[in-house]
C-alpha cells in the first residue's frame, strides 16, 4: 500500500520497477478501482468496509460513512449503477459523504467531499423523471435497469459553491477547466 500510495500522491517512489508497472495497471485501468478506494481510505484516514452493498467507508471517530468515487475522467463524476429508492434513502438516512476524486496517469489531482444528502435529491430527481419516461414509453419493461451519474458541477450549480469542501487539489491541465472555473481553483490545495 506504502509504494501505491507514493504514486497515487505524487511523493517519491521507493519500489521496484516491477512494483511501478503493477501499481500503474491499476491506476490506469478504467475497468475497476481496484487499489484506489483502499488508497483513499488511506489518505482520508478512514477504515474501508469490504461489503459489496453499501458504504465504502466510515470514519471510526464521527461514524461518517463515505461512498467514495474514484474516476479518471477529467470531469468529476459519481456514477450510481442499478439504482433503487433504497439506495437514495441510504444517502438520505445516515450522515454520510461523497467523495469525487480525479486522477490522471496515476496521480491524484483533484479530490473533494460532498454531502450525500445533496446526492441524493439529484439521484432522487433523476430517477423519477426515469420513471415517467418510462410510463411515458408505454413499455413497462424497457430500460428498467438504469445508470445515473450526479456530475459535481451539477452540484455547484444546485447547491453552491460552498457546498463542496476541495480538500486537495494538483494544478493540472488534464482537469476540466469549467469545474476549475466553477469552483474557483487557481493554485495547489492540499488538505489532507
């Protein structure tokens, strides 16, 4: 974890070429995040729950839980597959955070904390306009099973600015420049 972790933050690298290569799969690998919420647990000091289903972390001290979203796009995203009332009720229920994390060729450039709850009346929204879309389809059956993606500029944009706690930040011109806009990123942060 030592040596991901160097990479990850950008600190010096005291493995193994061999190491390197491995470590680089999987902060490059678009098929998983395997590594990276262990890495971010790590970084945020939180303890990483291993269920399939729910949080991917709380803090022991506040008993916080944390949905954590690692991604290498430039736009900071948070995708929540096969989406359920349950799941928003979730975010709804307990305090609990969303983390939006970017990397880019295995760096951490951008990480920042959300309110669930925020989350979760965009999921909410988006899930019932789904709904009426399909009753308004006439076919019950057709895309029951759906996606949705809360972006943090539609956060911003909803919410404000304040809403969002930037907690580290690499300038990085691989970052989408209207979220750096948005939120007013001009200079490294790093709050960790």
């Amino acid at each position: 974890m030592l040596h991901f972790a160097q990479i990850y933050t950008g600190q010096p690298f005291t493995g193994t070429q061999v190491e390197r290569e491995l470590i680089m799969i999987m902060l490059t690998n678009s098929q998983g995040s395997v590594g990276l919420e262990e890495a971010l647990c790590d970084v945020l000091k939180l303890k990483q729950t291993v269920s399939k289903h729910g949080f991917d972390a709380i803090d022991e001290k506040t008993g916080v839980r944390y949905e954590l979203k690692p991604s290498m796009r430039s736009t900071p995203k948070a995708t929540y597959n096969d989406l359920t009332p349950k799941k928003i009720n979730e975010l709804n229920e307990c305090k609990n955070v969303v983390v939006f994390e970017t990397h880019f060729q295995g760096r951490m450039i951008f990480l920042a904390k959300v309110n669930g709850k925020h989350v979760a009346i965009l999921l909410q929204e988006k899930f019932i306009a789904r709904q009426k879309s399909i009753k308004a389809s006439k076919n019950e059956n057709k895309g029951t099973r759906h996606s949705h993606a809360i972006s943090l500029n539609e956060i911003v944009e909803r919410f404000g600015k304040k809403s969002v706690d930037v907690v580290y930040y690499f300038p990085s011109d691989n970052f989408h420049k209207p979220t750096k806009k948005l939120l007013g990123l001009n200079a490294e942060i790093n709050n960790l």
